[in-house]
C-alpha cells in the first residue's frame, strides 16, 4: 500500500468504556437507590460528597461543589462572584458556546477579548477592553482548548485592574501553570465532566474554590435546600448563616450515580493525561516541518493535557482549507475549523453567538480563520495518531503542491 492511499479507520468520538469499578459503583448506587446526592442512610457519606471531597484534594482547593453541568458550574459561579443583570463580564473570545451561555443566563453581557497566536487571552487586549468597560468586575477566562496564557501576569494584571477571575477548565481539569493546577489562579475554577472532556459521567460539573462566602452562595445556587451540611468539601456552616435566606436555589445538583462513575476516573487521571500526552506528542511530531502549517507551541510552564490538538493554517485562503479538511476526511481523519462561516456540531465562532453582542476582533478573526482542530480520544493507539498526521501532512502537502501550480 502506497503512502497516499493510507486511510485511518478508527472514530474521533469514541471514548474509553467507564472503567470496571467505576461500574460496579454505579450499579451499587442502582441497587440501592439513594440517587439524590441528600438522600443517605444513617451514617453514609455518598457519592456525590465524596466525589467533592476527593476533587477538592486533587486541586488543593479548600472546597468544591459537583453540579449537574460546565455550563452550570460557570452560572453559578458568576452568580456566587457577584454578576447578575446588566452587568458586563469580560471574557476571551476564543472558547466554546456554554461560556456566552453562562454569562447571558445570569443576565450580564460578554464583553469579548482578543485571542493571541498561542490560541491563549491576548493581555494587552484585556487591559485595553478593561478600560473600556470599566463596570465589569468579573473575567471569565476559558483555557480554551487546553492552551493556557500566562498566569502570572494575567493573576497581576487582573490584581491591578479590580477584576476577580473565573476559571473556565473545561479543557484543563488534570492541566497546571508551574505546578499550580489549572483552576486555582481566580476566585473559582469550574470544570466540566461531560463526555468530551477529562473525566466522563455524560453530563456534569464541578467548581473550586477557597473564598468561604462565595462557595456557601455557590453551594446554595446549586440547590442545596439547607441540607448543605451533609456536603463534605463546604464551607463551615456559619459561612451560610448571612446567605441561607437569600439565596435562590437554582436546582443543579449532581446525583450520587454519575458521582459514583466519575470518582474511580478521577483516581485515574495521572495516568489518563500521561497518555493523553504521548497521543498529542506523536501528532504534534508527525506534522512538525510541514509547509504552511504552523503548530502551537506551548509554554514551559504548562502542565498540559493533550486531549485535542490545533494547529493552524495561517492565511490560507478558506478554498484551501476546506480543501484539505475535504481531503483529510476521504481518509478517515476528521478535523474540526474554526473559520467555517456557519456553526457545525460543537464548533462555533464568537460572531455566531448573537446573543453576546460581539464586536469587531481583526486579531481573533485571523486565528480562528486559520484553525483547525482535532480530538485525540484515548482510544487511539500511537500508531493511528503516526497514521493519522501522516494523513494530514500529505493532504497539506497536495493542497500546497496544488496551490503552487496555480
Ligand atoms: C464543554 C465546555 C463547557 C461546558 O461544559 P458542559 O458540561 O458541556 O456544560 C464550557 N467551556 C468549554 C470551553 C467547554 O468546552
């Protein structure tokens, strides 16, 4: 067989199976039928507290709440940082449609940020819209994709601009910044467990913290009734005291089922980013030196956890790009672009989301116009990720080749 007719055959959105005891905590969960995360036996911890408490040590965090989404883990957590109707939010525009969602469900507006060519927060942009939108109070910075800005100077500029920092970790639970975890940086980091991202229970979420008040609001929002005793990673009870009364209960729990699936996953994810990491090192070697394609480099001080890799196509004409994502798709590699004029499956651009009043971002328009975006599941061998860049690297090479011609 010919290098040109190589065809990858695996699927770009087949997850690992919930590991053996994983299962076996969920059907013990089943037969028992304490699904709701405040309905224990005497003496019982449950899942769902557990999960908080085990979650709160990976990251450090004093405390940690599970939620029953991303989304919601971000909601609450701009609700719990102070942000409600007609406020701004800061927020980078490189990031994936829950962000906006959250910002516009708790009634404030996105004020977006440029994004840079490491695919990270521009901080020259954040100080300039800073200025320009001196009411907002809040920055909701998503590691989008993984790719994390530098945090010692976002931490001091936000520090000397009166902004609190939420974190948006959906693509960096298992991630750090010189050694600090990704999430710890701002007021609360928030993470998603949902099929896609690092940990897997269909659904889910989960929010850190160390600021006592904000988590009790958090706790509260997320429909804790006033059974937020029997949390085991909350807040002291008098953090409540002043909030209990006042605080709406938005009802999005996690239930003690997808607490059970996701506790032996977290135990696992060392190990999991490890692979993780060799997979998007094997891609990221196998198209290294290919014209017209540049890769992102990351930092040294990045942690990272390879569950998706970009690259871009830089000042490719949108012909040429769909063009190669035409041809890499014959051949059984699906890449994701976020140049695309419409939104398609879970890729979307910042201009598609009406909803978060976007202005004009030249510098974010030519990044995304040039991104292309793949997931590596962990179902993939070493081989397919060679395979699979090979792929991408010959259909690269045609299209150029091609383009030359012309
Ligand atoms: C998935 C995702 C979210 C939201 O997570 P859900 O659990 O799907 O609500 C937020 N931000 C980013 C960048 C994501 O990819």
């Amino acid at each position: 067989m010919t290098q040109a007719t190589e065809r990858f055959d695996g699927s770009f959105t087949q997850q690992e199976p919930i590991p053996e005891d994983g299962i076996a905590a969920a059907l013990e969960v089943m037969r028992h039928g304490r699904l709701h995360r405040y309905n224990l036996a005497p003496g019982e911890a449950g899942e769902a507290a557990r999960l908080e408490q085990e979650f709160a040590t990976f990251t450090g965090a004093r405390y940690c709440l599970a939620v029953a989404s991303g989304g919601q883990a971000l909601a609450i957590a701009l609700r719990a940082a102070g942000v409600g109707q007609g406020d701004t939010v800061l927020a980078n525009a490189f990031t994936l449609a829950p962000v906006p969602g959250a910002i516009a469900a708790v009634g404030a507006t996105a004020h977006l940020v440029e994004t840079t060519e490491a695919l990270t927060i521009d901080l020259d942009d954040l100080a300039q819209q800073a200025a320009a939108a001196p009411a907002a109070r809040v920055l909701l910075l998503s590691h989008m994709r993984g790719h994390i800005c530098d945090m010692d100077r976002l931490v001091a500029l936000c520090a000397e601009l009166g902004l609190t920092v939420v974190e948006d970790c959906a693509h960096t639970m298992g991630a750090a910044w010189n050694g600090t975890p990704s999430g710890r940086h701002g007021m609360f980091g928030c993470y998603s467990t949902q099929t896609y991202k690092h940990i897997n229970s269909g659904e889910g979420g989960l929010i850190v913290s160390d600021d006592a008040s904000a988590m009790a609001r958090a706790v509260l929002l997320s429909g804790s009734y006033m059974l937020y005793e029997r949390h085991l990673a909350a807040p002291p009870t008098d953090a409540f005291d002043g909030l209990r009364l006042a605080t709406p209960n938005m009802s999005a729990r996690m239930d003690n089922l997808r607490a059970a699936i996701l506790r032996p996953q977290l135990a696992r994810l060392a190990d999991r980013r490890a692979a993780w990491n060799a997979r998007y090192v094997v891609v990221e070697d196998g198209l290294r030196g290919t014209p017209g394609v540049q890769l992102i480099e990351r930092a040294e001080s990045e942690t990272i956890v390879g569950s998706s890799i970009q690259f871009l196509l830089p000042d490719w004409c949108a012909a040429d790009v769909r063009d190669v994502l035409a041809r890499c798709a014959a051949r059984g590699v699906d890449l994701k672009w976020f140049g695309a004029d419409a939104p398609a499956g879970f890729t979307s651009r910042y201009d598609h989301w009406r909803y978060a009043a976007p202005r004009s971002l030249p510098r974010t328009d030519r990044i995304l116009t040039g991104l292309i975006d793949m997931r590596l599941p962990l179902t993939f061998s070493l081989e397919d990720c060679a395979l699979i860049a090979r792929i991408i690297r010959s259909e690269v090479l045609a299209v150029t080749q091609a383009r030359a011609g012309r």
